[in-house]
C-alpha cells in the first residue's frame, strides 16, 4: 500500500470554490472508483488558514496512482482546479507518493495490512 499526499494553496477569496469543484465533480468518489484506490479524502487546514488543502489517498501499488495521474478526466479536472491555486504561494503545489515503513515488532507492515482486508 502507498498513499499519497498533495498540498494544495488556493487563491484565499477562492477556497471554498475548490471545496465546490471536488463535490461538483465528484473527483475523490471517482478516485474511489478507480482501480487500486483503497479511500481519498480532502482536508482543510484549520486555525485561520482555510486556503491550503491536503488531499490523500491510499492505493494499492504505485502503478495504480500513476494511472490514475494519466487518466484524462482528471487531467481536465485538474486544468480547472490550477485556475482556483495561488500562483503566488510561498510553497508551490506539491505532491508526494510514500509508503510505509515499519519501525518495530508493532508496527504494521504492508502485508498486515493486506490480511486485515
């Protein structure tokens, strides 16, 4: 399993727009759809910084996230999302693939988290 994390700054008077747009399009209930995606989620910073946004899925292999990434609806989707993000942002729009790492006996690996599924 690996999941998937990509920060996201919107345009500040533009940030309940990119909440509209992933509910219009529906675009974490496609992912969810989408071979090898297991769950997505958006998230909002809190404290007064409603503008970034965190979107995370978990997918099953690195190869099912890679199409997902080439699928061409969400590269429209995505088209129209980049017109709502600060070209301005002290960070720029950044996503990251990572997996799990167990550190310990207790930790949970990958493939126990296969057999609890």
């Amino acid at each position: 399993m690996i999941r998937t994390v990509l920060r996201l700054r919107a345009v500040p008077d533009r940030a309940d727009q990119v909440v509209k747009l992933y509910a219009e399009h529906g675009i974490l209930d496609r992912a969810r759809a989408f071979g090898g995606c297991q769950d997505a989620w958006l998230l909002r910073e809190t404290g007064g910084d409603d503008a970034t946004f965190l979107v995370m899925a978990d997918w099953d292999a690195v190869e099912d996230y890679q199409r997902w990434v080439a699928d061409p609806w969400r590269a429209d989707v995505s088209r129209r999302l980049a017109d709502l993000l600060d070209p301005e942002a002290d960070e720029p729009t950044v996503g990251s693939v990572l997996e799990l790492v167990p550190t310990g006996p207790s930790a949970t690996s990958p493939s126990d988290l296969e057999e609890q599924q």
